[in-house]
C-alpha cells in the first residue's frame, strides 16, 4: 500500500484526471443502466415459477398472484339457490372491473363455495399481475387496492339485503406496499447521521472528507455495474440499494485512513510521509477489508436466484469501488492538506496520539475479567442463536395477520359459516393440452386437505386445449398442514402438469435457496480463513474469527424471530405489526451482507492488535493498546453503517424493513457484544497461540511465518514492517 500511495502522489495529475473522468462517465453509466434493469424476480427452473408464469402468458391473471376472497352473506331466509343468477352477476362484474379471472359457485355449483348456513358464500379473485419487485418476501398487501374495485364492482349488483366483506392474505396484511424505498429521503438522513457522527469523530472539516469519498466512490461503482450487465440480470433493488450500501462502507474505509493519518501527525510524522504512514498500516486494513466484504457478498453468486446474484455483485462491485477510491483519492487529500498546513498540526489531541482513554479503561475491565466476560457474552449470543430455530419462512398465516378491520371480518364471517381458512390460499394448477383436466380435478379432489377443486371450462380457465384448476385447501399454506396438501397435490399431478401459486413458489425458492447455503456457507468460511490466515499471520485468530460471525449471525436470526415473528416492540418502535414470518430471503441474504461487513471490523481491530503485538510481544498490552486505538473507529463507523440500514428499515414496507432492520441490528451487537467484548477477552485467553504461523503454513500463504512463543514468555517484538514488506504492520 505504501508502494501505491507513493505512486499516486508521484502521478498526482494523471490520478486526477482518472478520477475526475470516471466520476463524469459515471453519469452516463447512470443513464444507460436504468432503462435496462429489471423490476421482476425471477426463478428460472423453478417448477413453481415456470407454472406461474405458463398460467400468466396464457390466461393473463393468476398463478403466483394470491386471490382475494369477496363474502356474501345472503339475509335471513334466502338460500344462495334463490339468487344464483344475482351472485353470477355480481362476481362477473367484480372480474370485469379489476381485469381478473373469478370464480364462485354461482358459476361453478360446487358446495365447497356455500357455507354450513346455506347463506354465505365465496368467490376467488384472481387479479392481473402485480409487478413482483423488490425484495422477495411475502409482499403482503401489494394489491391492497384491488378490495374497493370489488366493492365497488359487486354492491350494486347483489341481493337486497346481503352484505359484502372482501378478505384475503393481502387484506390481512400488516405492512403496506409504500411506494418503494424513497431513496432520496433515506439517503439524505444516513448522510446527515453520518455527518453528525464524523463531525463528533474529528471535530474538525476532516469529518467531510470521508463524505467526499462516498460521493466519488458511489457514482463510480455503477460503471461497474454496467460493464456486468450483458452478463449478470441487474435488478432494480440493487440500484436503489448500492448508494445506501455505499455510503457506509466508503465513509468506514476514509474514516479508518483519515484517522490513522491524523494519529501519524500527531506523532510527529510530517507532509507525504505521514499519509505514506497511514497507507502503509490503514491502507492494508481497508485492502483486506473490502476483501472480507466481497467475499462474503460474492458467495450469493453460488444461489440460483437472479435477485440475490445482482444484490451479491452489485454489493461487491461497491465495495472494491469504495476500496480503490480510498487507497486513490485519500492520498491525494491528505497530501493536499498536509501541503497547506505547511508542516502544522490538524487538530490533533491525545486521543490521535495515544488512543482513547475510555477505551483503555473498558478493554482493560473485560481483560482483567476475561472469563466472566466471555461466558456471559457467549451465552447472550448462544440464548438468541437458539430462539433461531424457530425461523419461519412460510407464507404467513391469517392467525398473525391483521387482528381487526374489514379483511378480518370478513375472514371471520367466513369461518363461521364452516369455510376453513385455507381457501385464502388457494392456488392455480396448470394442465398441458393432452391431459384431461376433469379427470385431475376429481383426483385431486379425493386427497386429504383439500376442501374443493375448481374447473370452470369457460374462455378464462380453458385456452387453447390446455386448462388452469384452482385448489382449495383446507389449511393455509403458512402451516405445516398447508404446506403436506401442496406436498400432496405435487406428488399426485401427472408429468407435464404444473403446480403454481404463490407458497408453491415460495416453497420452491426456499428448497433451492437454503438446499446451496450450507455450500455457500462452506466457501466464504474456507476463503475468509485463508484472507485471514495471511493478513493476521496466524492459524488460529482466522478460526477464532469465523466461529465469532457465524454467532453473532445466528444471534442476530434469533433477534430477527422475536421482533418480527414474535413482535416484540416491533408495533412500538417502527409503528408495523409483525406477520409471524421472516421474508424467504432474510437469512441467505443477511449472512451475505453481515458476514462481510462484521468481519470487516475484525480485521480493523485485529490488524491493528497484531501491528501492537509485533511492536511489544505482549499479547495482553497489544489487545489494550489496538482495541484502545480502534475501538472509537469501530463505533463509529457502525453507527454510520447502522443508520444507513435503519433509514431504510423506516416506512411501512415490511420485507424492507424486516432485512434493513436485521442488518443494522447485527451491526450493532457485532460492534458491542462481540467486538467490544468478546473479542479482545478471547484473544487474551489464547495467549501465545494467537501468533502461531508455522514455517509450512507460511510458505503456502507466502507470508513470514509466526513461531509459538514458549509460555510465560513473549517472543522477540519484531520490527515495524518495512515499506512494501507483506504481513506485518497491517494495522488500522
């Protein structure tokens, strides 16, 4: 790194120009992504997705849609038999007006539509598509919509006397479909919490100098973007995402080099020597940083899902942008500033030059309470890990949905009359031409958990030789009984024959999705272990640290379980009622996302805890003395990284919120909990083992090996690293 800031101060002009050039392309890469990204999820070769998709090109409503259930409750004395032809009508005019195919017993006779009264009835609203964008959660309440044009469609046309109540999963919902997430508004608070945080970190104009950067940085990485986009399926998420993303991680990466040159000037290094200083020790922390994060975010290329490949690139291609423009740009800066100083001081303090005092007092207590403070922080961790198991990825059920209003009530009207709560999840069946679709109906009518099966043979449900039935299931699709009759209507179909509908599909994505984590579990732990093992020139530390992330993950899916499956708080902190489910995507997703970016705080401290140990040979006075120096850093930049999550957790939009929110509470515990606490207790319990790189070891890492100091005494403290020489003097 040395070697590199060297080079760009002795090429100042060039490097300006190239920077200055990509930032004015990047407007023009701008432009010619957004017109060719994509809004939909797709899952190619998902048998559930190909059927919805054979049911939406061939009949136009349906498939991975979930129905909307109008209820009519005839008065008193009437039978629906009385008023057949008034229901038809009203149905009819209900699919006319909302562009959607329906189906009801007024148009089909069969008594799975009438309830135990005689009086109460049903009909399923199948609506055009709503464009599946965004995350790939439950979405409920995206068609929320659709309930006044079927109100409004149905009341003139039935009964005097009868009463009308439309119900449904996406009535029930808890969260609304916002509009998106606003990007303007939320990017403009994470850069007003991220000043408020560098101004209070420099209490100097320095604090806009890391803005600079994710500003320079973040236009740029789209012109990465577009250069993979002949290859890669850019979805519109990862647009609206990589500034919210970006913004944290530059601002992380200037602020670790920024301050590390401030403590080499208050040291008394001067002019470029300083900012060679900074680059040297800072510059190797962001280099093998932005590595951890784009590791972690690269392994959801493994996943068969174009939404979470483009999230997984867009999110690495980010990173090493925000990387380049530090290691670049910073130089140039600091140079500039040290030039105008003429040789003075920046503001710099004690806390520059010896660290922060608080933090050598706290991470002397959990030194010198090194096992209780282990112990307790690993059982928080291990409590939450095991809330996890009771993660459900499921579509919600009505149980956990809205408690009260007209959905509910008319949810409520239906059971009542002995309708089972299953027909709001109805789903569609496609039968190819060559298969009889009467035959399958009365087949699939005969399996346990299947309330009814319709086969209207009208223009809506028969095209072209080829036919679409809905099942009816007793169960909602959100329970394990729901779930045995999608089992169960899959086994039964005949070849050729597909089954779609929205928790079909879900139930698909889940398989695929979760059947590849544990290889993509695998992977970014065997990379991230060798990265390590060469930039902490240790075997066991690199170890140490994977097993620290993959329970601070785990802890963080338990949090994820009770604030959104069990609602706790969840109401009064961000004004949204939990659906009892966690988006399908939440935890392949967050893995990828917070394995990077907590790791990319273990090399902040734990680079910099091995610059000290190299310097004293003293394991417990380099943890004192490296956390002391970074721990500050480490708040910091969390908490930047943590509002830009957290703005994005705000506005109603509940698979949005549930991921934003999982992001930024993982940051939080791993920057307090497990950086804070219960890294530093480790590292000094392991003692002389943390530094063990043995001869063979280093020779396939191509770093200088580490020998094992005999116990009770310290191996000879090694110099400061020369310039360019790998593996030492790697420190924040």
């Amino acid at each position: 790194m040395e070697r590199l800031s060297r080079h760009v101060l002795g090429h100042r002009r060039t490097v300006r120009l190239v920077l200055v050039l990509l930032f004015l392309a990047s407007g023009g890469a701008i432009a010619l992504l957004l017109p060719n990204m994509t809004e939909a999820n797709q899952y190619p070769g998902l048998p559930a997705y190909e059927a919805n998709q054979q049911i939406l090109d061939t009949y136009g409503t349906g498939g991975y849609e979930r129905p909307f259930v109008p209820v009519v409750t005839l008065p008193p004395g009437t039978d629906v038999e009385d008023v057949r032809d008034d229901l038809a009508d009203a149905f009819a005019a209900a699919g006319t007006a909302a562009g959607a195919r329906v189906v009801s017993w007024a148009d089909t006779g069969d008594p799975a539509f009438v309830g135990d009264d005689g009086r109460t009835t049903f009909g399923l609203v199948f609506g055009g598509p709503v464009e599946q964008g965004g995350l790939p959660g439950s979405a409920l309440g995206e068609g929320g919509q659709l309930t006044e044009v079927v109100v409004d469609a149905m009341t003139p046309l039935l009964p005097p006397g009868a009463t009308l109540q439309v119900t449904g999963l996406d009535p029930l919902a808890t969260g609304t479909d916002a509009g998106g997430l606003n990007v303007p508004v939320k990017l403009a608070l994470t850069v007003l919490a991220a000043l408020v945080v560098l101004a209070w970190a420099f209490r100097s104009w320095l604090a806009l100098v890391p803005l600079l950067t994710a500003f320079t940085a973040i236009p740029i990485s789209y012109i990465g973007l577009l250069l993979v986009s002949p290859f890669v399926t850019v979805h519109e998420t990862t647009v609206i995402m990589l500034p919210l993303l970006g913004i944290g991680i530059a601002i992380d990466y200037a602020l670790l080099v920024v301050a590390r040159w401030r403590e080499e000037r208050a040291r008394g290094t001067l002019g470029d020597e300083a900012v060679h200083a900074a680059m040297r020790t800072a510059g190797h922390a962001v280099a093998f940083s932005s590595g951890a994060v784009a590791i972690g975010l690269l392994t959801m290329i493994v996943l068969p899902i174009p939404l979470l490949r483009s999230l997984g690139i867009g999110g690495t291609i980010v990173t090493a942008t925000s990387a380049l423009v530090s290691v670049t740009m910073l130089p140039l800066l600091l140079s500039w500033v040290g030039r105008r100083t003429h040789g003075a001081s920046v503001r710099t303090s004690r806390l520059d030059r010896d660290g922060s005092g608080a933090w050598t007092r706290w991470v002397e207590g959990v030194v010198h309470r090194r096992w209780p403070a282990m112990i307790a922080s690993t059982l928080l961790l291990l409590l939450l890990g095991g809330v996890a198991v009771n993660l459900n990825l499921d579509v919600p059920a009505s149980d956990d949905l809205a408690s009260a209003g007209p959905g509910r009530d008319g949810l409520d009207t239906l059971t009542g009359a002995g309708v089972p709560s299953g027909t709001l999840a109805s789903f569609d069946v496609y039968v190819p031409p060559g298969t009889d679709p009467d035959a399958l109906a009365d087949d699939l009518r005969a399996l346990p958990g299947v309330h009814g099966v319709a086969a209207p043979d009208d223009d809506a449900w028969r095209r072209d030789g080829s036919a679409v039935l809905t099942v009816l299931p007793v169960e909602e699709s959100g329970t394990p009984g729901g779930r045995a009759t999608i089992d169960a209507v899959v086994d039964t179909v005949p070849d050729g024959v597909l089954v779609g509908g929205n928790a079909t599909q879900q139930i698909g994505y889940v398989d695929v999705t979760y059947g590849t984590f544990l290889w993509m579990l695998g992977l970014v732990a065997l990379v991230s272990y060798v990265m390590l093992a060469r930039a902490f020139r240790s075997l066991l530390l690199p170890l140490k640290a994977i097993v620290m992330n993959l329970l601070s993950f785990a802890a963080v899916l338990g949090a994820m379980v009770l604030v959104w499956q069990w609602g706790w708080g969840t109401q009064a902190l961000l004004g949204i009622q939990a659906d009892g489910a966690i988006g399908t995507f939440v935890p392949v997703t967050l893995f990828a996302f917070l394995f990077g970016l907590t790791m990319d705080y273990e090399v902040f401290i734990l680079s910099r805890v091995r610059e000290e140990y190299d310097r004293t040979g003293d394991t417990r006075l380099a943890v004192v003395r490296g956390v002391a120096r970074t721990g500050r850093l480490v708040t910091y930049a969390a908490l930047i990284l943590f509002f830009s999550f957290a703005s994005m957790a705000s506005g109603g939009e509940l698979d949005v919120a549930i991921f934003a929110s999982g992001i930024a509470l993982g940051i939080l515990l791993d920057a307090t909990i497990v950086r804070s606490v219960l890294v530093p207790a480790t590292v000094v319990m392991m003692g002389r083992w943390n530094w063990w790189l043995p001869v063979w070891a280093a020779r396939l890492l191509r770093v200088e090996p580490s020998p094992l100091a005999p116990h009770g005494h310290p191996t000879t403290p090694e110099p400061v690293a020369e310039p360019g020489r790998v593996g030492v003097g790697t420190g924040a």
